[in-house]
C-alpha cells in the first residue's frame, strides 16, 4: 500500500476535537431528552454550567431543530 493511500484512510477515520465534542454533546442532550439545566439536566451530567453548555451548543451548531439521529450504544 501506498504511502498516500494509508495517510487519506487515516485522514478518514481521524475525528477531530470539534468533532469528538458535538458527538459527546448530542448524545447526552438525547440521553436527558433535550433538558438542558436542572440537576438530571445535560449540563449537570457533563460537568459543566448551563450558560457554558449553551454557548457550545450554539458555536458547535447544535438545537433540537437541526439535530441528527443519534446511535447511543
């Protein structure tokens, strides 16, 4: 094989931070069923205050209107 051909499948199966974030997010947001504050909240559940998941919410593209299927195994 290739030495191009194994950097692109590398390429491909790499997940960025970004990326990895959004996933972890959306997952605990569909696990809470989208309640954000509160102590059984999502925010609750990564840690972190509700102000600050909001803000990542919005700068990682993330609303229950655009939201994708999530596979939680």
């Amino acid at each position: 094989m290739r030495k191009e051909d194994l950097l692109k499948i590398i390429q491909e199966v790499v997940v960025t931070l970004e990326e990895a974030e959004r996933d972890h997010i959306r997952k605990t947001l569909e696990q809470t069923r989208w309640v954000v504050a509160g102590p059984h909240g999502a925010a609750a559940r990564l840690g972190i205050k509700r102000s600050t998941l909001y803000f990542r919410m919005q700068k990682l593209g993330i609303s229950r209107a655009n939201k994708e299927p999530v596979h939680t195994e």
